[in-house]
C-alpha cells in the first residue's frame, strides 16, 4: 500500500509543478507559445520559465522555514 500513497504524492507534485510552469509562464507572456507544445520557445525563453520557477520554489521554501521555526 505504501506505494500507492508515493504514487499519488507523485501525482500531486506533478501536477503542482505543471501549474507553476504555466502560471509562471502566464506572467512572462510566453503562454502562447508554450501552448503550441513548447516547439515555439527559444532556449532563452525556456530559460527564463525554469528560472522564475525555480525563483518561486526557493520563496516558497524559505516561507515554509520561517512558518516551521515560528512554530517552535
């Protein structure tokens, strides 16, 4: 059963991870573009999607550490 429940917490992560990607890519105004299956982004472009989101999950983290140590 253990793995069923990884499974499903893949599941969710993808899916977190997909909607960042295009919220992220919303902001940029590269949507359109990541739309038409990605074929129409420049590397550049592509770049700039994974570095905002890896911008938001490091925020995203320190907010979870700063929350966790405020617990204790």
């Amino acid at each position: 059963m253990p793995k069923k429940k990884n499974q499903n917490n893949d599941s969710v992560a993808k899916n977190a991870k997909e909607e960042l990607k295009w919220e992220t890519a919303r902001e940029l105004g590269l949507d359109d573009d990541l739309q038409a299956g990605g074929d129409e982004l420049s590397v550049r472009e592509a770049g700039k999607i994974g570095g905002n989101m890896v911008k938001k999950l490091v925020a995203k983290g320190e907010e979870a550490l700063v929350e966790e140590n405020e617990e204790e």
